[in-house]
C-alpha cells in the first residue's frame, strides 16, 4: 500500500560524506570499481565486472540510452565581462530532436551565469564549426520559471545547433567535483551505450558499464532494453525544506519505445533497473497507465506525470495491475499510431512509494538529505539503507557520480 511520504523530515536522511570520498576522477578501466550488493538484508562486495554473475537469468534489464550534451556556453560581453549561459531544455522548437536540427536560430531555457552583467542587449561571439567562421549570438526574451529563454542565432543555415554546442559547448561535469571539466570527461562522463543527445548530467550507474559487461549479460541470457530520460540540472537540487512537502520535483522528458512496453510485458512486468533515471521512467510508466485508464481520451499534454500522483490517488491506482498499465499504454500508442510514448514526468520516490515494476536497481552512491537517497531508502526499506551506506562509507567505496557502484534487490519487508 503506498503511503503519503509529504511530512518526511529530510535530516533523518543526513549522513556524514567525507570530501574526500567524493570520486573526482572515474577508475581507469569503468569495469573495475567495486560493487556492492544489497539482499535480503545482507551486504556484501564484489568488482563491477562481475556484476552479470548476480543477476538471475532470463531477466530484462532496462538501460537509460541518454547522452550529456556540452550545454555550457560562454560570452563575454565587451566591458570584459564573462557570461555563462547553461542550456536546460529547447523551448522552440520544444522537441530535443528538432531542436538540435535546427539551423540560424533556436530559442532554449537557460541558466545564466553573471546575469546581473547582462541586463539587456545581445551577446556575441565568433566561432568555429568545423572549417566555417561564424557570428552566434545569444538574446535574453523573458523568464522561464527558474531559467530564462534565450534565442541563439548564427549566421549560416547548413550549421545545426548540435553543430554549434559541439564545437563550443563545455560538457557540464556535476558543481560537487569542484574542478574544470577537462578533456577526459567528454569520454569518461558519458555511457559507452548513450544514443540520444539531451541530458545535462550523465545517468552515472551507467558509467561502470564497459562492452565485456554487456557480453557477459547477453551470455546470460540477460535481455537489455532502452528507455530514455534526459536528466535535467534540477538531480542537483538539494532539499531545502524541512518537510519534503516542500520540495518541488524538476520535470523530466522521457521516451520509451512500444518495443519496449512489449518486452516488459512479456517479461511479466517486471525489470531490473540500470539507475535512478531508468526507475524514475519506468515507474512513471505505471502512472501513466493510471492515467490512461482514467481518462482513456487523454493527448500527450494529459500524460504528464505530477510529482504527488502515487499518493493523491493511491486507492484507485490500485484497482489496475502492473500488466494492465502497460496494456493502457500500447492501446494509445495504438489509438495514435505512435512507435514511441513521448511525455514528461515529476515523480517523487520517498519512503512509503510502492514500487510496481522495478526488482532490483544498479546505482552509486547518493548525496546526504538528496532525493535520490530518499529512493533507494523507499526501494530498500528505511532501515536498510544506513546498512548499505555505512558499509560503502567502512569499506572504502567511493561516492557520487564518478564513484562506485551497488546492486540493490527491493525489499519486500
């Protein structure tokens, strides 16, 4: 039964995370850091490349295919000043894909660094892109929630927006590794499966993995899938307040493929989860199935899932199974003649979610007082957690992104 987790206190999920246990730099070969394994209430470790070898066979692991785009972009304006300008989200044209294609200009929601210097006028800088010289240009048109829209334009209509971040963008390492990004993070902070450009931070469980993993999953017969969700800078927002209440969850794209649906199906509807993001995408699926079910004419608009939806309407999500959801989902695809369900989600994970589709999930290790911590403490039980924590913290393992690994089963307690 799930249960309203608003008037959790976010300091009972404080622990104490040394500077020096943060990892600034992943291990030299991804497959080599270490792995903790969480079952039945027992803690133990192994190297991550052995990680097949603790995953029941026949099962169908879920892979988040997003790729970190360089969305940091700089300017200076002509007083000497240095403008950053931190690309969220396109906001026209809205879609990822049509938004990287675009050529001359392109509107997207920004974070802007210094913004007390750009108070108005247009920011420009000479570029370029491959063996052509242009002129961008950056234009502040009005507030966006916690960003600001701003319209790139550049002179010259065969060149891509992905052309230009490319050629100019600095990839946006986590504010935690208190460094530069460097050369090494372009190769090193993304996937070696990323596909689908549009995340500002990496999907980090994902980074362990190298090709030899892979084989070794497909030699046990361990089906993969990809979903995608591009993470927004908004995984690094800490908890302010007291009471979760208070907290408001980033909305995130997500795109999942009517193959994919299908494969959960088959497989009972039930899946292991390679990263937050993936049980972020994969429970919200569920809720989009309640949404389905409810209102069976809803367009893509009515698909987004709010961040309290699992609690608001707790009683009536139960009346559909697991298998009925995902069964919503494929008759709209269906109704639609749509490949891919497209929709964004706000999904809240805390103590007292009960989970639907995800068995077991690969990920690091979590900032203190984080809402990615109050999801591993709801997937493995509050009491749980301190013991897979204080053993990653007695044992040596290495913290957030470029950090360490886990393997954690759901606790059925």
């Amino acid at each position: 039964m799930t249960t309203d987790p608003r008037h959790i206190r976010i300091k009972d999920y404080a622990y104490d995370l040394p500077e020096e246990r943060i990892a600034k730099y992943p291990k030299l070969v991804r497959d080599e850091s270490k792995l903790l394994l969480y079952r039945d209430g027992k803690v133990e470790e192994d190297t991550f490349c052995n990680l097949p070898a603790h995953v029941p066979e026949d099962t169908l692991m879920v892979f988040n295919n997003t790729k970190v785009i360089q969305a940091r972009l700089h300017f200076h304006k002509q007083t000497g000043a240095l403008i950053e300008v931190f690309c969220l989200e396109p906001h026209t044209p809205a879609d990822y894909q049509l938004s990287f294609a675009q050529t001359a200009s392109v509107t997207w929601t920004c974070l802007v660094g210094n913004l007390k210097k750009w108070k108005e006028g247009l920011l420009q800088r000479e570029i370029t892109v491959g063996n052509k010289q242009l002129l961008l240009t950056a234009e502040r048109l009005e507030v966006c929630g916690t960003g600001h829209e701003v319209r790139f334009a550049w002179n010259d209509s065969t060149v891509t927006f992905a052309d230009v971040l490319d050629a100019i963008g600095e990839l946006p390492i986590p504010p935690y590794l208190n460094r530069q990004t460097e050369e090494s993070d372009l190769r090193t902070y993304q996937t070696v499966y990323s596909k689908i450009k549009g995340s500002v931070a990496a999907p980090t469980a994902g980074l362990h993995f190298t090709d030899r993993v892979l084989s070794a999953l497909d030699a046990r017969k361990i089906e993969r899938n990809e979903v995608t969700l591009h993470v927004g800078a908004g995984t690094f927002k800490p908890v302010k307040s007291d009471e979760i209440a208070g907290h408001t969850m980033h909305a995130e794209w997500i795109a999942v493929k009517r193959e994919s649906i299908e494969r959960l199906i088959a497989h009972g509807g039930r899946c292991v989860a390679v990263g937050t993001t993936s049980v972020r995408t994969l429970e919200s699926l569920y809720y989009v199935g309640v949404l389905l079910h409810r209102q069976p004419e809803a367009d893509a608009d009515q698909l987004h899932v709010p961040q309290w939806l699992p609690y608001e309407y707790a009683s009536e999500s139960e009346q559909i199974t697991t298998l009925q959801a995902l069964q919503e989902i494929l008759a709209y695809l269906d109704r639609h003649s749509l490949p891919v369900l497209h929709t964004s989600t706000q999904i809240i994970i805390a103590p007292g979610y009960r989970f639907h589709l995800v068995e077991a999930i690969v990920t690091n290790f979590h900032q203190p007082q984080s809402t990615l911590l109050l999801l591993v403490s709801a997937f493995v039980g509050e009491r749980n957690w301190r013991k897979v924590y204080d053993y990653a913290l007695s044992h040596d393992f290495r913290f957030l992104s470029y950090g360490d690994s886990s393997l954690l089963f759901r606790d059925n307690s």
